[in-house]
C-alpha cells in the first residue's frame, strides 16, 4: 500500500462521483432520489461532509418491493448455469474495484485499510463461493417409505428484504445478498445510513456484470422509515437482519404481521477463556487482534478476557505492554490499526464507559481516553480488575475495549463465560483435548475456536444463541433460510387408501 498523501489523492478521485449526484436508490435499475430527500454523510475521521444520500420512506420501499417482485419469476426460472455466470462476473467485478470500495469503505466506517482491503477481496469470495452453489441449491432429498417415494425440493422463497450495519457494511452485505441470489430470490437492500457508500458501488458492479433490472433493488435511509417500511411490505417474505440486539426484537415485531421469516444476527460480549495450560505467546496475539482488528466494533470480538489466576499477572502485564504499541490514525495510513469510532453518537458510548468503569471499581490499565480533538478516535483500551458484573462485563460496548476477569477453575471460567445475555462465540485456549471438549460442550455460543481466532469457513454454519440472534448463515444453511421445502409424495403402488362414506 502506498503512503498515505498518495492514498488520500486516489480516495478523493474514487469520491468525486459522489460530490454532484450523491448517492440515490436504484430501483427496477433505475436512479431515484428518496422521497423524503436527502440526508448528509460525513467522514468519521475528521467530522467533514462526504456527500447526500437519498432519504426513503414506504413510498420507496414499495416501489422497490414491487420492483423485486416482479423480477422473481424470471430470476428464479433463469437456468443454473446463466445465474452462476453472472454470479461470477459479479466477483470478479469486485475484485477489480477493490481497491475502490477499500478505500472508500475506509472513509465512510474509520476503519484501518488493512483490514478492509481484506473485506473487499472476501466480498467477492462469497460470490464466487456461492455461484457454485446455484446448481445444487434446488436438490432435496429422497426419503422412500413403504408405500411412497416422498421427494423433497427447494425453492426460492421470493423478495427478501437485507438490513445491514455499518461496521463492515461491504463484506456483511454480500454475505447476505450472495446467498439469497444463489437460492433464486430477488433483493430489497438497505444499508446502514452512517455508512452507505460500498452498498452503492456493490450495486453498480451487479448490474454491469448483467443482473437483470429489478432483481437487486438498493433503497436508502433510516431504520424507523425506509427499514420499518421493508419489515412491514407484504411482497418481502423473508428479512435477513445484521445489527443491535434490540433492534432484532424491532425487526421481528415490525415482520409479524405480514409473517415474515426474519434470519437476525446480534450482539455479543464473547469470552476469550486463557488456561495456564495453553500456548501463551498465540493466545496473547489471538487475544488482542480479536478486540483491537476492526476498531473492536466486530459482533464476534472477544471482550471479555477470562484469564487462569496462576498466570493472570505476567499475560496482563504483557497484553498491556502490546496494547500500548497499537497504533491509533487515520484508516489510510498503511500503519494505522485503529481508526476513528463511527460517528459521535457511538463514540459518546464508547468513551462513557471509560468513566463507567472507574466507578464501578475496576482499573483502566491501558488507554481510556479519546485521541486529539478532531475525529471520534480512542486509544485501545484494557480493565482489570474487573469483575463479571460489572457493566463493562456483560454490555456490548462495541470499540476497542477489553475487559480482563480472573477465574480459578475450570467450572468457574464456564460459569462467567456464560453468565451474559448473548450467546456469539467463544474463543478457549487450552492444551488439554478433554477439557476443550468438556469446555466446548458446555459454552453457550453458537460459534467456538480452539486455540484460533475467529477463522471463517463459508460452508460452516454462522450465527448465535440467545440474544446473539436468530438462525444460521454459510453454506447450506443459507439456502435454508432463502428458501422453501417443498415435499412431493409418489405413490409405490395401490395402497390401501381409508373408504369413506361407501
Ligand atoms: P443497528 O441495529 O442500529 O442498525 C442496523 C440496521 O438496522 C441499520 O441499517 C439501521 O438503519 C436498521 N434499523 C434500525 N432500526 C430499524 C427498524 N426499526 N426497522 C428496520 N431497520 C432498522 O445496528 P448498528 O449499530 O448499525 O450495528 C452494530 C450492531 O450490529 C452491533 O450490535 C453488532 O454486534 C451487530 N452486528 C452483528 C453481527 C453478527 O453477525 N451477529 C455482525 C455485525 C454487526
């Protein structure tokens, strides 16, 4: 990556599309301004203004579920292997812009290139990934019994809606669009308003590498008004949510009433669990990219350390000496691992409990407190001596905040590790194989690494248990959400079938 004067010239030429038009929906592949207006978007890095973007509300969101219905047909019958291609092309489209979509991810979320430009290249893996799914995601089952040969297949559900965060919007958008395009079902698609840019560029490079009008639709805005509207529209039969916990249970009572299937993926305060037993030096580093990567504002970080008392000491004193090192800057800088929070309002939050955590006792051994005036950036930021009541324990503070906790055996380390309203992952570290089987059986989460950091593998199944969320993403489970089971029963012969009235 080049230094970052360089960086910032070719992001200020990647932006000057946006200066004049803004950002508009697209709907049935046609540009549309929101009817509600516009909104302002700015840059959390230095506060200054990116660009407007269209304002929806239920007049938009209809003509876009109206778009998206009356593509379905012809999306879903369209042969395997035409679907696959323009999948494919869709992929490789990113990957040519990637570059674009990194640096302008960058700039609209704060968070570091190095972790973006990663984002952008595994946005176009889910395509690819996915494509070669389309043929097979109709296949169903053969399930013979004595007097019947019972088929089951799947087809695509219809138009869904995809409601999506901020925090890495390009790479959670194709996680959901990539599937449901594969399954047969056309998109209505609203992207977080504090970070609408790459939701825009994705929606370009579909159409140029020939989906057909209508089948992605792209309406932006706020939750309570173009979000609310897509729960509430009777064409969108299923809704695919990424975001806050309490927005989850929104979600689902705005889709009660027309009976929506929602998939959400939530909050979390996952536990990294350190036994003396295991590899010190991996776990320290496992530990600390899995807070401070992605400004910590990550669903699956883990920020809760629940670390061995035999060692707590020495790892704390050596996480803190690294923690210290982390560089905080400006997300183009080829340097910079930590950028700016989002906006002001999540940075208040994030900062409040700098001060939440000195009153409830606990000590700041690094960081807790905001860097320069200008921007919404924090230096990364570890509590010890804490507990697991403690409200930095069980809310999801979302930034690069850890919390450290000591346990002293194993079924206490289980106890705290479960003692929490969410339910994402859990990261163990340990050598001994019976205990993390043990351990692993018994954690409440829906996702666990043994001696790894979070490493996705897109056949494995994603999401969590409790108020972590509701259903599964990867591979087949995909499909399972984005469409229906339909079972067809072929009589074997001339059963005896019950006489009625005779
Ligand atoms: P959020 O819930 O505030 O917003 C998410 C999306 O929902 C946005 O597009 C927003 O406009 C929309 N929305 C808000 N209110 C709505 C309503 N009433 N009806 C319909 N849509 C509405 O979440 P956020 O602050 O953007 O994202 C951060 C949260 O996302 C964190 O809690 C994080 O853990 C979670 N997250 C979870 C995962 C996961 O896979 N489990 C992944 C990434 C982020």
């Amino acid at each position: 990556m080049s230094d970052l004067s360089t960086n910032i010239e070719k992001l200020n030429g990647y932006l000057s599309r946006f200066s004049d038009t803004g950002i508009l929906n697209r709907i049935g592949g046609q540009d549309v301004d929101g009817s509600l207006g516009r909104f302002d978007n700015a840059t959390p890095v230095d506060e200054s203004h990116i660009c407007t973007v269209a304002r929806s509300g239920a007049k938009d969101v209809d003509a876009a579920a109206k778009a998206a219905a009356t593509a379905f047909p012809a999306w879903r019958d369209m042969p395997a292997a035409e679907r696959k291609k323009i999948m494919i092309r869709i992929a490789e489209g990113i990957e040519a812009r990637a570059e674009e979509i990194a640096f302008c991810e960058c700039w609209d979320t704060g968070q570091a290139h190095r972790f973006m430009s990663k984002a952008a290249i595994r946005g176009a893996e889910n395509f690819r990934y996915f494509a070669d799914q389309v043929a097979s995601a109709r296949d169903g089952k053969n399930l013979r019994s004595p007097t019947l040969v019972n088929i089951t297949t799947r087809m695509p559900i219809g138009p869904v809606g995809v409601i999506t965060p901020w925090n890495t919007p390009f790479m959670l958008s194709t996680w959901k669009i990539a599937p449901a395009l594969a399954a047969g079902c056309t998109v209505v698609h609203k992207p977080a308003e504090l970070s609408p840019i790459s939701a825009r560029i994705l929606m370009e490079i579909a159409e140029e590498a020939g989906l057909p009008p209508g089948v992605w639709n792209l309406v932006n805005g706020f939750g309570e008004e173009a979000g609310k509207a897509l729960c509430e529209h009777p064409a969108i039969k299923a809704l695919a949510f990424v975001g806050e916990s309490r927005t989850g249970s929104m979600i689902q009572k705005q889709g009660a009433d027309t009976l929506k299937r929602v998939h959400l993926e939530l909050g979390g305060k996952n536990p990294v669990i350190v036994f003396d037993d295991a590899d010190l030096d991996r776990a320290l580093d496992a530990v600390i990219f899995m807070i401070y990567s992605i400004n910590g504002e990550r669903c699956t970080s883990s920020s809760r350390l629940l670390v061995h008392d035999t060692i707590r000491e020495a790892f704390e004193a050596r996480l803190i000496e690294r923690v210290n090192n982390i560089k905080v800057g400006h997300p183009l800088d080829p340097e910079t691992v930590i950028g700016p929070m989002i906006g002001e309002e999540h940075f208040a939050k994030v900062t409040s409990y700098f001060d939440i955590a000195k009153k409830d006792g606990a000590t700041v051994a690094a960081g807790g407190t905001r860097v320069g005036d200008e921007g919404y950036f924090v230096r990364p930021t570890l509590f010890t001596n804490a507990h697991n009541q403690m409200r930095i324990a069980q809310e999801e503070i979302f930034g690069p905040v850890l919390t450290s906790i000591p346990f002293s055996t194993e079924e206490e380390a289980l106890e705290i590790a479960n003692d929490t309203a969410y339910g994402l992952t859990g990261y163990l570290w340990t050598n001994d194989l019976t205990r993390a089987l043990r351990f692993t059986d018994r954690l409440e989460a829906g996702m666990i690494w043994v001696n790894s950091e979070n490493v996705r593998h897109l056949p494995t199944p994603f999401g969590g248990v409790k108020a972590s969320g509701i259903g599964r993403d990867g591979g087949d489970w995909s499909f399972e959400f984005y469409m229906e089971q339909k079972h067809v029963g072929l009589a074997l012969g001339d059963h005896k079938i019950p006489r009625l009235g005779a």
